[in-house]
C-alpha cells in the first residue's frame, strides 16, 4: 500500500518508520512535511492509496489541507486518516463534516501507537480503494 503521511515533526515520523517496519506486509510511506508538500505531491499524480494527515502543522494546518483536498474532484476520493494529538472535539467535528475516513488520537506510549497503527493498517489493506 502506497500511503502519504503528513507530518512535521520529525520523531513522529521517526515513530511512524519504526512501527512500520515491523509490520508483516510492505507498505510505502511517501513523506510530507506540511500541506503544501503534499498538495504538490499529489499534483504530480502519484497518488497514494490513503493519507496519514497530523492536524497542527505550520504553513497550512491539516484542515485546510483536507478542505483543498476534498475539494478537487480528483483527490477527494483518496481515504485521510487523521493521525493527531488534538482532542479537540472542534476540530474532530470539522474533520468528519468535510469528509475524513478516520480520526486517532495518538497514545502517549509508543506500544500503543504501533498497536493503534498496525489495526488501520490492516483495516485499509482489505478495504476497496478508489482512485479517481
């Protein structure tokens, strides 16, 4: 599975590489460091099977990314998991009425963000996907 993770900070991603790697199927994580990273990503029209998408980045934050997203009649089929630290029930509301596929909070320990991780994972490798 090919998937765009949208992070800027470094040991989350870090975290994201490690879990990943223990993971019995092979997966392609396609690195973003902000929204516009993505969206020229995206542009260039390798597109990835879902996004990973954290919510507080500088530049764009992960909502305007997921509003220019689901606008674009081409992109707005790829399935975005929001990947966040934010339990903000605002920003949960935001992202489900502008059309997100998952919202997960990030644990604090790391066995429990791989676990976390490991069930979305498998829960995308078995879903049909669409690609406009």
């Amino acid at each position: 599975m090919n998937v765009l993770f949208i992070e800027d900070d470094m040991i989350e991603t870090m975290k994201m590489q490690r879990a990943i790697s223990k993971f019995q199927s092979k997966h392609r994580i396609i690195e973003a460091k902000n929204g516009e990273e993505a969206l020229d990503i995206l542009k260039g029209g390798n597109l990835p099977d879902i996004i990973l998408l954290d919510l507080n980045m500088p530049r764009m934050s992960g909502i305007e990314f997921l509003s220019i997203l689901k606008a674009d009649e081409k992109l707005k089929y790829l399935p975005t998991i929001i990947l966040t630290t934010s339990e903000n029930r605002v920003d949960l509301l935001k992202c489900f009425e502008i059309g997100i596929a998952g919202y997960i909070i990030k644990p604090l320990k790391y066995e429990d963000y791989e676990a976390k991780l490991k069930r979305v994972f498998e829960y995308w490798e078995i879903s049909e996907l669409i690609k406009a």
